[in-house]
C-alpha cells in the first residue's frame, strides 16, 4: 500500500531543546528518589518506633510476668506443700500397716531399706557355702535369694514413682549382685556333682542324665555328661521334666580333645546379664554350658584317691567353638540346637529374635543364630547357635514407641480410664487411690497381670473364672508389664532411636503431671498432635470438663473445638489457642488469658470464672491426695509428654 499523501515533515529539535528536556527529565527523577528516600526514612522510622514499643511492651509483659510468677510461686509452693503433707500422712498409715504385716509375717529376709543388712546376707550366704552343696540345696537357696530381690523390686518401684534415680541404680546393683551370687551358688553345686559324677547312675553308653526343677519353675537346671573321653558321637539330650532340648553335634568332642564333658542348661526366668541400652530380653534367660569333667577318682590299696581341683578352678567351662585349639577340620564348628519353653505370661512376636550375650562388648548379639521356630500352642522356641553361651529372646526397647496418642477421662468418683495406643497394641487402664490396674486388652498373656490368682466372686469386674481384678502401685504394675515385653516406662534415652523426638524439660513435665493430676477427676484429658514438634520446654495437652463422666471421642475432628489447648513451661502454664485440625500451632495465649505459676491459678484467674464450687473441688485434700498422686505417678512414668 503506498499513500497518496505525503507524510509532513517533523521539525528537528534543537540541542539546547534536548538538553532542556533532559534535565527535566533528571531533576523529575531526582524528585521521584527523594520522596522515595523520605517516605522510606519515615517506614523505617515508623517500623523502629513499632519494633521499640514491641521491644518496650514485650520487656514490660516479662517484667509483669516475672512479678506475677514470683507472688503465685508462693502460693504454689504453700498449695503443694500442703498437698505433700497430706500424701506424706496417707502414706505414713499405708506404711504402718505394710510393716506392721511384715512383722507378724517373722520373715528371716533381711530389710533391704539398710545397705548393711543386704551385704551381710550376701557374706553370710557366700560364707555358709559349702564344698558339698547338693543342687537341690541351692535351689532352694536361689529361691530364697529371690525373695530378697523381690522386696528390692518393690524398692526400686518405689523409687520410681518418686523420680529418685539414685535409689533406683542403688536398687539395680544390688539386685544384679545378688543374682550373680545365685549364680554362683548353681555352679558351685555344678562343681561337686562332677567331683563325685561317678556316684550317679549311668546308662549302657556310660552317660548321665540329670534335671531339677519342672516345667514352670523361675529356676530350672538340666545335666547331662559322657564319663569317656571318646565315642561320643551327634547327641540328642531331652530333659522332658524341666522341658529343654539339646541336640548337640559330634564337632563338641572333637573340639574337646582328652575330656570327658557335661552339658548344663540353667534356665531362669531373669536376666542376669548387663544391660544392653538399646535391646532387652523376654521370656528369661537359657544358660548353655559345655563343661569338663574331672578325673575320676581311683581305688588304690583299699584308699579312694580322688584329685581336688585347685581353688577357683573347680567348675572348668570349655569353650564352643574353641577358637585356641582349632585344626582344619574343624574351623568351622557345626551348630548346636536348642528348645525351651518360654513363659505363659510373655508376649512374643511371630517372629522372635534370639540372641545371645557377648560380654566382651556388654550387648546382645545375633551372629551365628539362625532356624528360629516359635511354637505358639506349646510355647516352645528353638533355634541354632554356633556357639554356646546365654540366649534369649531379645527386643528392642523401644518396640512399643511412640505413642500415636492417649486420653484419660473420669469414669466414676476418683477414678480414670487412661487408653493409650501404643506403637502394637492400644492400652487401657484404671487410675484410682489403691494405684493402677490394666483393663485392656484381654491377651492370654496379660491375664495373670489383670487378674488376681484363684478365682471368687467380683461382682460386675470379675474376669475368667470370676477372678477379681488386680490392682497395683503404678510402678509395679508397669514393671510387671515390662516383664510380660510391654515396655512402657522408657527411657530419656528410648528417644535416641526414635526420629524426630526429644525428651521434655525435667521442670516442664513435673509442672503438667502434677498439675494435670489434679483436674483428672473433673476433665478429659488428651495429646495433642502438635507437642512433638514443640520445644523441649513446652509440652502441649488438651483439657475439656466432663463432668457427667460422658465418653467423647478426643480424635473426632468435630469436637475439635470443645477442648482447650494447655501449654506448659518450666514453672508456668497457659491457655493457648492451638487447634488440632490447624497447622502450624497456633502458641499465642486465649484472649483474656495470661501465663500463670500453676494450672489451678490459670482457672483461678479466668476472665470468666465459673461457679465458686467448681474451682473448690479442684484443691487437693487427704481425701484425693492418693488419686490423685496415683494419676501423677502414672503419667511421669509413662513419661507421656515426651513420647506422643
């Protein structure tokens, strides 16, 4: 397309026109910059002005704060001083009666409330030890022995519940040593068996065939010995009484060259090796010992002859394999076989893991077991092992955490429902002044823990066979559970194998156990999703009143908003506005609500307060002093803040 008409022609600026027009144009941008710099100057201004009265009213809320925390902890103190005095007078009178049944009961058992009579018992017992001791004598030595480790568990239980960590150590020391001792009392009598094995009788193939105790027994002990130093080939031992099998092969001998050897099994239902911190066994301990036997004695002139061996020498255990005198041919030692019967009381998993004790590193091991059966209907478990040592069925500590989340509600006058879904199972329990028992689940193996012994009438709890429910110090109950492997009172150092928790501030949690404990008769009680990722001086529950006992779902998202959110600090708590359907948690305190020394003053201090009675019944007297230390207990030990 080409126009007809010519385009006009544009008149060529002149230089002085650029020059003006371009220093109009700078000093228009000079203009725009420096209204730019002073509105940023007044910005900045302002933003400092906002930050220093931020600055200024944050340091005043502190300095209100720590005014405020420093007159409450004095009421704090003076409320739960009185709280102590009252649990300290209960206790007192439950103290007289257990001593008062301990006396009648003129029990030779040393008191294992003083050191001195402990290390004395343990003297006297090794000294009244004698060269020819029967191994029925030190069994029933042993089972005395245990009677004493069982007052020190009821020590170290209490010392549990009462966070005293140096009573508990106290407690585990001399509960190992005296377990060792009964050891000890076990091999000493192995000793003079085999110094006069000759006296036993023997089949056609020259070997005996010995076992104490029965198929249920706490202690239980096997022997069976080849009085020639050859000929021995692949054995097959059975001890049907105490129900422990051997199948041991021909590679035993050959690595035993010039002895005349004895097998001994010694089963007990403890474990008396170190501690392993990161696995734990169940189901008791086999102890799988190859030994030689010594020289026989000799009838010379009418004399028997008979060679004592030199002290500390009187028990000699071979090693399997025997790695100091080992040839070509037997390099590698062919694996023993080993069965026995685990306890009715101890869960165990489809597939157990067996283990055996390395002392030399102090932890359980796996190398060289392998062909682990587990026989449900009979209890049995067998296995192959290239060596012979201690072996258990072993788990890790912390198989039962986290807790995905827990709830506690009231359910009749002072007493609690607590269902805590643990990482296997969901547990629930009954909090009341006589201490803890378990409601749930009804497992086969946890029967004997729920239930007392026998059966009777119980009216509307009864359970299998009418048997009554069992009720114990929560301590003791979660010991118990722990020997059934339902380990619930973890370890600060349990979080270690967990990713992404971390233990609580000591302070923090003391603060929320004792003060939850004081509304648990009133109020729900729930975990919050968002306590795990809080810092280790906060720790976050959810509270809602309940006072007609109603059964609420604390999961249901619609209820959401029914409970209010409670977050504790060393020495403080608040309401806080955190929603578990809202992410992340919302830490900002409730309208109207401040921190205060105590959850009690929290309720105290409410802008809208309820009725007089309602904060009354939340003060604690000699009454509720026992549930309510009783709820407190429970929690610290489960140590349910750090663990959800």
């Amino acid at each position: 397309f080409v126009s007809l008409f010519p385009m006009p022609k544009t008149k060529k600026k002149s230089k002085k026109q650029l020059e003006d027009e371009l220093q109009k144009a700078a000093e228009e941008q000079k203009r725009h910059e420096e209204k730019e710099r002073l509105f940023k100057l007044e910005e900045d201004a302002l933003a400092a002005n906002r930050e220093r009265l931020e600055i200024e009213l944050e340091g005043k809320n502190r300095v209100l704060e720590a005014e405020r925390l420093e007159e409450e902890q004095e009421l704090v103190v003076r409320m739960k001083g009185e709280r102590k005095r009252c649990l300290d007078y209960e206790q007192s009178k439950l103290q007289e009666k257990i001593e008062w049944q301990k006396f009648v009961s003129c029990t030779s058992r040393p008191n294992v409330m003083f050191e001195n009579e402990i290390t004395t018992y343990v003297s006297m017992v090794r000294e009244e030890r004698s060269d020819r001791e029967s191994m029925e004598t030190a069994i029933e030595k042993c089972k005395a022995a245990e009677e004493v480790v069982g007052d020190l568990l009821e020590l170290y239980c209490k010392a549990c519940e009462e966070g005293n960590v140096t009573r508990q150590d106290w407690c585990m020391h001399y509960i190992g040593e005296i377990r060792a001792l009964e050891v000890e009392l076990i091999d000493a009598a192995t000793a003079h068996l085999l110094l006069y094995i000759e006296k036993q009788e023997a089949n056609a193939h020259l070997q005996v065939y010995l076992q104490w105790g029965n198929a249920n027994d706490e202690m239980k002990v096997g022997f069976w010995g080849h009085l020639q130093s050859k000929g021995f080939r692949a054995k097959s031992i059975e001890h049907s009484k105490i129900q422990i099998g051997l199948d041991l092969p021909k590679a035993i001998q050959l690595q035993s060259i010039g002895h005349c050897i004895g097998v001994r099994s010694l089963y007990t239902t403890f474990d008396s090796a170190g501690k392993d911190p990161v696995q734990m066994s169940i189901g008791g301990m086999i102890r799988v010992d190859l030994l030689s036997i010594p020289p026989f004695s000799k009838k010379v002139k009418g004399w028997t002859i008979r060679q004592v061996p030199a002290p500390g020498k009187e028990l000699m255990k071979l090693p399997y394999p025997n790695t100091e005198h080992t040839t070509a041919s037997t390099a590698i030692a062919a694996p023993c076989k080993i069965d026995y019967k685990v306890p009715s009381h101890v869960l165990v998993s489809k597939s157990p893991v067996v283990s055996w004790w390395d002392a030399s590193v102090e932890r359980w091991s796996t190398e060289g077991i392998n062909e682990i059966t587990w026989e449900k209907e009979s209890r049995k478990i067998s296995f192959f092992t290239a060596r012979l040592a201690s072996f258990s069925i072993t788990q890790e500590r912390h198989i039962d955490l986290p807790y995905k989340h827990w709830n506690m509600r009231p359910c009749d006058d002072m007493v609690v429902e607590l269902t805590v879904q643990a990482a296997r199972y969901e547990l629930r329990f009954m909090i009341s002044e006589d201490g803890l028992r378990l409601k749930g689940p009804q497992l086969p193996e946890l029967l004997d823990v729920m239930f007392e012994p026998g059966s009777g009438e119980a009216g509307g709890l009864s359970g299998p066979s009418g048997r009554r429910p069992r009720i114990r110090s929560p301590a003791t109950l979660l010991n118990e559970l722990r020997d059934c492997g339902l380990n619930l009172m973890p370890k600060n150092s349990d979080a270690d194998q967990l990713e992404g928790y971390t233990p609580k501030h000591p302070e923090t949690q003391a603060r929320a156990y004792s003060d939850l404990s004081e509304i648990a008769a009133f109020y729900d009680i729930a975990s919050s999703r968002h306590n795990k990722d809080l810092p280790a001086e906060r720790a976050l529950v959810r509270i809602r009143e309940n006072e007609l006992r109603e059964v609420f779902n604390p999961l249901d998202s619609d209820g959401d908003a029914d409970y209010q959110a409670i977050m504790f600090f060393p020495k403080k708590c608040c309401q806080v506005q955190s929603l578990e359907g809202v992410s992340p948690c919302r830490e900002a305190m409730a309208p109207g609500h401040f921190t205060h020394a105590s959850l009690y003053l929290c309720f105290e201090k409410d802008p809208a307060p309820g009725p007089a009675e309602r904060l009354q019944r939340l003060e604690v007297t000699t009454s509720t002093v026992r549930f309510v230390e009783a709820v407190r207990q429970t929690m610290q030990l489960m140590h349910l803040l750090s663990f959800v």
